[in-house]
C-alpha cells in the first residue's frame, strides 16, 4: 500500500513536469462520448471552445469525429507525442489504459472518473495500482475523482462545466489548490463575477499523486501566482506539506481551509494531549505556526485570498471607516471590537480638517458618515485625509450604491486612494448595480465585500500576517524544519520501561526524565514502607502528598490512591496504609510498587503543558489552562516541535483564557518565562525521545517567579 | 424630553393608522428638488415610477411641475385630503412644516431628513418637539433619519434609490422593520434577486415615534405578513418590545440582528451582574427567552428570514443530505457537529432502497454522494427515499448546477418533494447560472444558499423554533408578561439599609434576605467580640470561615478580611484579632460592625448567581459557571423576571460549561433542580424587591442534592 515518491519530486524537473498539466502541447481525452452533457464529451468540449491552442486527440470507440476532431481508438494510436491524457472511463479499466499511456510515452495524467479510493474496498489497491504504474512510467498523476485543471493564461482547463454554466475568470494573480471539486468550481465563479484574476487551479480529489506539497513548491516558483489559495479535508503527511509552506509563505500568502473536522467523542482518551491529536486544533495551531492563513469557512478563504492578492499588507491594527449609510459601519464595529481591531484611530487635526472641509450633513465620529447626500466629492475629501492620518493602517470604505446622490465619479476616484500604498477593502450594501459597481472597482485593483463581518475577517487575517511576517526570525519554522533525533540520548527510565515491555512511565521516573531536560517538578521520592515514606517526607518537609506507584493505575484518585495536605509523620503514616487498604480493594490485581511522597506545591495558576506524536504533523506540544479549561472548553493551542521561546510565549498568549495568566481577582501575574522554558523543553525531550508517545504534565503551577510540575503522565510506543 | 405615548398605540384605531403609511390614498413629498440625484426628487421620481395609484402632490417652491405632476408652494395649497407627508427637508424647518402639515390634517409623517437626534446637541431637542408637534394633531412619524416605508402589494414606496440602482423586490409573505435604511436596501435586494416576496419594509431610523413595539403589532395583525425580521441598534424600552414580541411570536416568526453591541470594558464594574447589564448577551438572553430568533449578523437575518417564510418547521434535528459535489457537504457535517444537528440517521431499510435503485457510482453514506454524473432523475429517487424515512426531519439538498450531467429536470423535481410536509432546504454552489436556477427554484418554494455553512445555521435557527414552540405553555412569557410589585413585601433590611442612607446590605443582611425566599445560604452568625466568635463557632460545628462586616468595604478579601478553615476556638480567637489588625492597617476609616462567623460550605461545584434592574428589560437573572468562566469567558446566560422552573433548567442547560454541571473529572453531576429552585426565588426577590439593583450570589456551591450560597453582595437604589 505504500506509494514512494519519486526522487524527482523536489527537483527542478519535477516542477516542469508538473507545469505540462498547465500547458500541454498535446492533450489525449481518454473515454469521449458524442453525447452532450456527458462527462468525457464535456471535457472535450471545455478544451476546443477555453481557446487552448496545443493539439487534442479525443479517444473512444464510439465515433470517427467529434467536434470536428478526428478520434482515435486507443492511446497508442495517437500519432504524435502526448503530453498530457485526461482519463475519463470507469476505474476498473485504468490499470490497463494508464499502462498503455506509459508506454505510449504520455507525460502527466489527469484522472477525473471516480470509483477509486473513496469507495473503499478493493477500490483502494486499485489507485495504488494506477499510481505504481505510473511511477514505472515516470508520469505524474493529477486525481483521481477531481476535475483537474484550470490555467488563467492559456485558457487551458480539463472542467466537465460547460461555459454555458460556468463562468471562467480572466487571468489573474490567485492560485486555488483543492481537495474539492465543487470548490473548484465556486471559487472560479466568484472570481469571474468579481473580475478576480487566476493564474492556476487544481483539484485534485483523491490526491493519489499529486499533492499539496508538490504544488506549493511549484507555485511558489510561478511568476503568475501571487497568492496560493488552499481547500484541503485530510491532512496527508503534514511535516512535508509544512516544509514546502516553510519554503514559500515568507514570499507567498498561503490562505488554507481544512475542513473534514475530526469529531474528538469518539476518540478513547488516554492523555489529553492524546485526545487532542489529529485534530483540528492541532491542524490550525501547526498552519498558523508556518505562517499560513487559516480561514474557518470557504467565504473567508475566497475573501481573504483575493484581498492578499489586490492589496499590500497593513502596518497595523488601526482601521479608517467610511460611509454614506451607517447600518453596515455599526457591524463592522462590533466585529472589529471582536477581533482587536481599532477603529476612529485619525488624529485631532484629521477631524478637524474633515469638519472643515464636509458638508454640514457629514457626521466626523469614529467612523464618518457622509449620510445618504453624499457624492464622490466627499468621499474623496475623507478618504485622502484618513489615507494621509499616520493614525490610520488601513482604509475600509463602505457604500451604498443604490443611493442616487452618489455620482459614478467613484469608479475614478477610489482606485487612485491606492497611491497612498495603504491597504483598502471596500463593503457594499448587495444587488446587482451595487455588484455591477463593486466588480468595476475590483477589476482597478480594490477588493470589495457584501458583508462587514466578512471584510473585518479579511483585515484581521491581513494584520494577522503582517504581524507574522515581522517576527519571522523569532520562530523556528526556518531554521529547524526537519526532526533532529540522537538515538544515543534515549532516556535510562525509558529504556527499562520499554526493556520491561511496559506502554507507560511511572510516576517517579516520568518526573525524573523532566528533571533531567532541566523542567522543575515537584519534589518527590519513592517509598517502599510506612516509616520510609515518614522518614522521607521529614527530609522533603512538609506538607506532603502521598500517591500510589503503580503500572497498573492510571487514575490514581479514582482508587484513593492519592491523599493530600499531610502535616507530620503520624499523618503519613496512617495515609500509607489507607492507600494500601484502598488499593487492595479497588484493583487488588494492581502490582504496587510503592508509595510516592511529594512535597505538596503551593497552589499556583493550574495549567496543562503537554506533548504528542501527532500522526500528521510528528511531534506537537500543547498548552493550555488547567482542568475543565481543557476538558470542556478545548481551550488549547498546539505548535509542531522545534519551538522557540517566541513562539512558547505566542502559544501562551493565544489561548481564550489568557487573562487569567495576567493576573486575575487581584492575583499576581504569572511567570509567562517560566512556563515557555517548560513549553521548549518539553519540546526538545519529544525530539529526542522518539519513544514518547504521549505526554502529560498535569497540573502545573504557575507562579509569579516560577511553575512547577505537579504530576506527570508518559505513555510509551 | 419625555414623549408620552399616545393612548390609541394598542387599538385598532392605531394600528388602521399605520396601514395608511403603506397605503395612503394621497400623498405630499415636501422638498421636491427639479434636478435627478437629489434626494427629494428621488423620492418622488420612486412614487411616480412604481405603480403608486393614488393621489401624489410635489411641494416645492422651486418648480411649477415635476415630472408632469403640479406641484404646491406649501402643504396648505394641496387641494385634497393628504394621508401621509414624506419631509425630505433640513431638520430645521421641521417644526413649522409639520405643524402645517397638522393644520392641514395629515395623518401621518415620514421624515426622511437627518439632522435631529443622530447629530447630537440641540438636534436632539428639535426631534422631541416635532414628535411633540405631532402628537398634538395625531399624526404618527416614521423616522427622522430613514429611508421610509415599502409596500409589496400596493408597490409604494418612498425610498432615493432610484430603479436604475435598487430592484424592487416581488410582492411575498416577509416582513423587515430595520433602523438602518441601508440594511433595508441590501435586504430588498436580497429578496429581489432571490425571487422571495417581501409584504413590508420599513426604515425608521430614528424611531422618534413609530417603534418596533408599533410594527411588530401592526404586522402581527397583517394578513400578507407572514414573517417578521428586525434589525435593531438600540433598544429602547425593552419591556414594552418584548411585550409585543409576546403577543405574536407564537403566530408569526420573530428574526431580529442587534448590532451596536456595547463595549463592557469601559464600564464600572460593581458587581458581575451589573457589569455585564445593558450588554448583548442581555438582549440575547431576553430575546430568546421571548420566542424571537436571534440571527448574528445580517446574512443570517435575511437567511432565516426566508426559509421560516418559505417552509415549515422541522419536527426534529435530523438532517438528510444528498449531493452530486461532496466539498461542501463536508463543510456542512462540520457546521452540523458544531450545533448539534445530525446527519445521516436514515434507516437500514433506505439505504439499502437507495442502493438498489441508484447507479453503482453513487456513494450512499451518512450523506448520498451521487457524484458529478448525477441526473435529476437520481435526485428524485434520493430525495423521495430520505423524506419517506422516518429518521430524517429536514431536507438539504447540495447542487452544483455547473455539472453538466443534471439536467433541468430538477427545477421541477425538487419543488415537488414539498408534498411530503417536511422543509427543505437547498445548497448551491454559486456562479450566474447556478443563481439563475436557484431563484428559479425558490420562487416555487425552495429556500437556496450559497453556503453550507449559512444553511446550517437556518437548519439550527428553525429547530430552535420548532423546539421553542412545543415547550411554550412552560414559560412564564404568556403567563406574566407584567411585572408585579408588592410594595408592602419590601423586606426589613432593605428597609433598615435604606433608612441608614446606605447603597449596600451587608452580608449577614444580604443572607437573611435570601433565607426568607428560600434560598439556602451557608450558616453564619454575626459576632462582635473574640470570645462571641468562639461562642459562635462552637454552636455552628467547625470548621469555619471568619469575614469582615463592613459598610465600607466591598473586596474583603483585598483587605485581609477573610480568613478559612478555622478548626478550633483557639484558630477562631486568632483569627478575629488578625483580622481587625488587617482591616485596621489597610483601611483605618472602614467602620466594622462586627466579624461574621460562618460555617464553611464543603467545596462543591462553583457556579455564580446574579439579579439586575437592567436599564431596558428591567429585573433579569442571570447564571454562570464560577470565576474566571464569568470574567473571562462571559459564559453566562440571562432571563427576564419573572421566570418559570422550566425556563431555570433551561438557562443551566444553555453555558456553554454545562458539561461542568453533569459530572466532570469522576465527580457526579450537581442537582440542577436545586440551581433552579435558587434562580426562581432569586427571580421573584428581585419582582417583590424593587429597591434592589443588583445582587451576585457568589460562589453558590452546587451539590449532588443540594446547593448552597457562601456569598453574597447586594446593591440597592
């Protein structure tokens, strides 16, 4: 079932192999009826009336001629070279007709049929088959179950959507890479209608071959592309994908939407890093750490890639509004506030010069209402006096069109705004004049957005990246992308876990793998009898807590493994036998091996810092506030290792909770240092530690001059 | 700057006078410009152009005729009777204009001008006395600072936007009510271009005089009026709205969109209550609480708007999916997860229908995927099968039209599948030709969407409704929508504090409040010597917490003034003394009335309590999970007093931390009813107690039988 890659795949050839799906100087449609409306002929179809200019060679038994081009039985008797074939016969006959491309010398294949993988079953060898033969061949396979492609220059595109019903964009700076038809097609409509330009379009379904990774890379290389635009469901082998964003998103804006979220109910939970994994959170916390833009639906991705392709990034999160109807302007603040954006941010004299030089009618507030009177006049005024304010990131004018004092000398007077080299993002109040107008205005350059929310969604993502970009050589995205594992450190407690054919550490030698990567835990030490464990709380000092040590206990509260707040030997003692009794009666098969005494630690913040062997992404740590924080509200972040103290520091700022770190019902701030150390160390004992699977440190305390380990679970593979 | 209502607001006389600004038989446009572009002439030009069949009289010194119409020098130069003035002049003539119009008998006004209340300063004055001016001739005013009214049968409308820019929607069973204009034209428009009917619009703007109590009425009582959807600012006498929104909610679907949510931080926060009066998650909870859907932005108010209008409500959250593009169908089971909607729960006996009678490339999973190839004719057989099944309450059809294989077919097919009785609602995949289809398919009926996401949300919306409506006779909505005041209940203490000048109780008092309504409160007694706190303790049974009672101090633990876990006489003495020395070092001027002596609830789940006279609803309660869920994660929910036991349950169930509450960690769940039984009681002390202004019982510790009040801070006024 494996698939190796070819050794090509990084390699300059490998890109311009690739670029012959774009632009084939020959192109074989494999199963092509004479019948309208069918998939094969459509394709055809798309391919004679798109303007492609290079040969095509329809393919099928089914008739001589079809629009006006001769036929051919099969691939070999194509009489010249073929640089691509578009596969469109049932599955079951691939394997033979992809051979017969191999050896017909055929370049790429575009496989539109479905019945492969997604249909499981013996389906799923099928495409491992079709691919393994290709390989042989040397061919790259685009599919199967897709649409294939769609290049913005050569007019070049492989879509069974007839131009009767879908529209193709003109030539343009986006570039759509998806897992989705469906998105395919919507994503190139709305470009159309908003006279977005593209440069390509995949949808590559199945990705049997062909990947994300694969076209990053080579979109990365394409002068034409601007800004990559991304729909993807599963996520496959996540550290190449980010390596191949690590090498283009400081040049490129990638914008991804993952969908397919994983439902975490049915997940047994071992740790709760463990629950975690795989899912979306890991996902988005992983893409936004390769500074790739994460949008949450399909409107967001559109929207915000179209705004990263028109407009320069902002400086900061300081938004000038404008409007002739205030309705929208009233959203948009409320969502700005949402989401941290500032609004009414000009200077005193920009007021004053706008009340000069408005009409009496125009209201100069946070956001200035040129009231329904307005013309391009004052729209112009305002615009160049917010554009000129140093107070102002990012100009975001809203209209409404149908309002008939607002003169057409918009069209003119807007798109010149654009010498300030400031972004803008224009919002308009619906229907078809106002999209007539707004489709205009795009075409000159300024995105424009039917919906407040939406356009303040686009700026954050904007200042979100600006953001990014300015601390990028804080992050160790570019310096360590690849897994650095000295086998030679394996850790002694972890050898003789795993020499025991033991799945877990304990206790006492989790906490001693911690100490040993220098993260502070609480102290602790094994006893073995009743006047041991007194005669090692007397030199740990009180109070203690005494805990069961044992591989066979998980959960050591829900045996009455554990008692706390002990305040002399008498205590100690009696409490080692109450654990034991306990013991014995819960779980009498549980092998004990002996009793845990542990300084109690003061009680701090609680928060959870864990670490996984994510199956995607490898190694990813965790943070996040303690307890029910975790547990109900999800209320985590993730980063891949290796991490920086920058990004530590960014993991702990970024969750809901934050606050309650900064100080909270007049407690003190907590050490944000401390825990980062914990965070990075944590993550440099993943890399290290293959055999870790998962990582617990649950509870840590937080203090205003440190934290502290309170307990620690290691699950082994 | 009191308006006093007039006294027919509630008959019927009232609400045959509202009918006359949709349908008036003549009408004034005062300030008729000559020249196109300018408002008033627009307005006219809107009149004269749209079918309007009555009698329409330009006022205008400044031409003789405008298109083709006599115009009059001044109101009192019209020959006829005038139902209804549209004033399209400066704010400042208002007053003399309006009285005129008085003189003359008009009966009523739409005052499209700004300048008044909106522009601040001595404008706000000059919007009370034309109310004023117009109260004394009867006249009922639409505006000031608002586009006016539309009117779908009788085509009436007053609006600038000329036909050129703003398609006028068909007539149809929705109704909008909006204090923007400017969503008033993107909601028409919307409707428009989907072919869905509107009945009425209304823009008021300013909403000096007609209200939204006066419409939701007025259309509560119109026959073409089928749904009604807000969009609402600010609100303004919230008991007077909600009692409206009673009185027809259970007849006609309520939508509302409230933007111009407040901005808690620059608030004074006295108590957490308090803090968080006159916010948007008060209105929410209130709105809710009344049977109104509550929309998030203004996509989902026009989205929900439509389907409620179109179809009916689902009986349960079971959803059917079929499509022949799986992309945004995997969008849409994300959304679905996320709101607690299921999908595929179809039985065994349809799946194995479908796959008999279906091609072999359709894939019948939790969502029937009948790929690109698929024909109307297997969306028939798909759609006929899931809405057969008992297990499915709502269809959602996925299309893209852009597949060349379906045929038109479908625009007959789908809207045939309304025979089964169960809504429908349909998902495209955007594009012109996929909008053209999609309005053709709801002009037969059919709700469609360009997004999953936007579908789901309506899917959610009406479920809600549906789940609202079938437990109504449990709310106290219906029984007591008015507020019942004891006046001779006022409880001693209050009456004592009052009588003391004090704005606060102190805590024994607070909980000798709570005991005479049954609320539970952990037993503390009151001691003003060290050895009357010994005393104390003793017959209160250890171990006891130690609390300052002060008039002057609020945070007693800032000060010191709370010491827990006394074990013994000798810990209590000790701890009296502490604590006078804290309180006299930190806060030398507070005088002590004395020590409270508590017994110390044992620590159970932490959850929070509070009552406040919010500014617009009134008393409302409200319930959170403890701490930091309260202040940092605003997961609290809101009820208008009075409210039933049913309607308690219900605000537990509705935190998002409700988790908490059924057992978390290996804890057993808490007593719900017992939190009920609080929030109920807590409920009518705030309806008997009227001098209360806000109360926070916090913590109240939740049990498996029981819950009690540690803590309590009550604020009078």
């Amino acid at each position: 079932m494996m698939i190796m890659k070819g050794a090509s795949e990084d390699s300059m050839s490998g890109l311009s192999q690739l670029e012959l799906f774009f632009r084939p100087r020959s192109v074989a449609v494999i199963g092509v009826s004479a019948t309208r409306g069918k998939i094969g002929h459509e394709i055809l179809r798309s391919i004679v009336e798109g303007g492609y200019r290079g040969k095509i060679y329809p393919v099928t038994i089914s008739a001589k001629e079809i629009l006006g081009l001769q036929c051919y039985e099969t691939v070999s008797q194509i009489p010249g070279p073929v640089d691509l074939a578009v596969y469109a016969l049932p599955s079951s006959l691939a394997p033979q007709i992809i051979e017969e491309c191999g050896r017909k010398g055929v370049k790429n294949v575009i496989i539109v049929s479905g019945g492969f993988k997604e249909v499981g079953g013996s389906n799923v060898d099928l495409e491992t088959e079709v691919v393994n033969i290709a390989r042989r061949y040397g061919m790259r396979i685009i599919g199967p179950n897709c649409i294939g492609v769609f290049d913005g220059e050569s007019r070049f595109d492989t879509f069974f959507q007839s131009r009767e019903r879908m529209v193709r964009p003109p030539h343009g700076p986006v570039s759509f890479i998806t897992q989705s038809g469906t998105y395919g097609v919507a994503f190139l409509e709305e470009a159309a209608e908003d006279g977005v330009g593209i440069s390509k379009m995949v949808s590559f379904g199945n990705k049997a071959d062909v990947d994300e990774a694969d076209l990053i890379r080579y979109l990365g290389m394409d002068e034409d592309t601007r800004v990559i635009a991304i729909y993807m469901e599963a996520v496959v082998n996540g550290r190449r994908f980010i390596k191949a964003v690590s090498e283009v998103s400081a040049k490129k804006p990638i914008v991804i939407l993952k969908s397919g979220r994983t439902s975490l109910g049915v997940k047994a939970a071992k740790s709760h890093t463990g629950w975690l994994a795989g899912s979306y959170q890991v996902a988005k916390s992983v893409f936004k750490q390769a500074g790739i833009v994460v949008a949450e639906d399909f409107e967001e991705l559109y929207d915000t890639a179209k705004a990263l392709a028109l407009q320069p990034l902002p400086r900061g999160r300081r938004v000038g509004m404008l409007t002739n109807g205030a309705g929208m302007t009233v959203s948009a603040c409320d969502a700005a506030e949402q989401r941290g954006i500032l609004v009414g941010t000009y200077s005193e004299e920009t007021r004053k010069k706008l009340e000069d030089a408005l009409p009496k009618f125009a209201l100069v507030r946070e956001v200035v209402d040129l009231t329904g009177s307005a013309t391009s006049k004052e729209y112009k005024i305002t615009m160049e006096a917010l554009l000129s304010d140093d107070g102002i990131d990012l100009l975001m004018p809203f209209f409404v069109f149908q309002d008939t004092p607002l003169d057409e000398g918009i069209i003119d007077v807007l798109p010149e705004m654009q010498r300030y080299g400031k972004p803008i993002l224009g919002v308009y109040s619906r229907g078809i004049y106002g999209r007539e107008v707004a489709k205009k205005l795009q075409m000159r350059g300024i995105p424009f957005y039917r919906s407040p929310e939406r356009a303040i969604s686009v700026a954050s993502y904007m200042m979100w990246l600006s953001e990014y970009r300015a601390t990028i050589d804080k992050r160790a995205i570019i310096k360590a992308p690849e897994i650095q594992v000295d086998a030679g450190k394996t850790h002694e407690v972890v050898k003789s876990a795993l020499s025991e054919g033991r799945r877990a550490l304990l206790e006492h030698e989790g906490k001693e793998l911690l100490k040993s990567y220098g993260i502070p835990v609480a102290e602790s030490k094994l006893s073995r009898s009743e006047s041991e464990a007194a005669d090692l709380a007397d030199s740990i000092g009180y109070p203690v807590v005494l805990k069961i040590v044992s591989p066979d206990i998980i959960h050591k509260s829900d045996v009455g493994g554990v008692i706390v707040g002990l305040k002399d030997r008498d205590e100690v003692r009696k409490a080692y036998r109450s654990i034991l009794e306990n013991v014995k009666k819960r779980t009498p098969e549980a092998k004990v091996v002996g009793i845990l005494v542990q300084r109690m630690a003061p009680q701090g913040l609680e928060v959870i810092v864990g670490g996984v062997r994510d199956e995607e992404f490898g190694p990813v740590v965790m943070f996040g506030l303690g307890g029910i924080f975790v547990e109900l509200m999800r209320d985590v972040t993730f980063r891949k290792s290796p991490i920086t103290e920058f990004e530590a520091l960014e993991m702990i700022r970024e969750i809901r909770g934050y606050q309650a770190l900064r100080g909270f019902r007049g407690q003190p701030p907590v050490s944000e240092k401390s825990l980062a150390r914990i965070l990075t160390r944590l993550s440099d004992l993943l890399m290290e530690q293959p055999s870790i699977k998962e990582i617990d440190l649950n509870p840590v305390f937080a203090y205003p001059d440190g934290a502290i380990v309170a307990d620690v679970r290691v699950l082994l593979e």
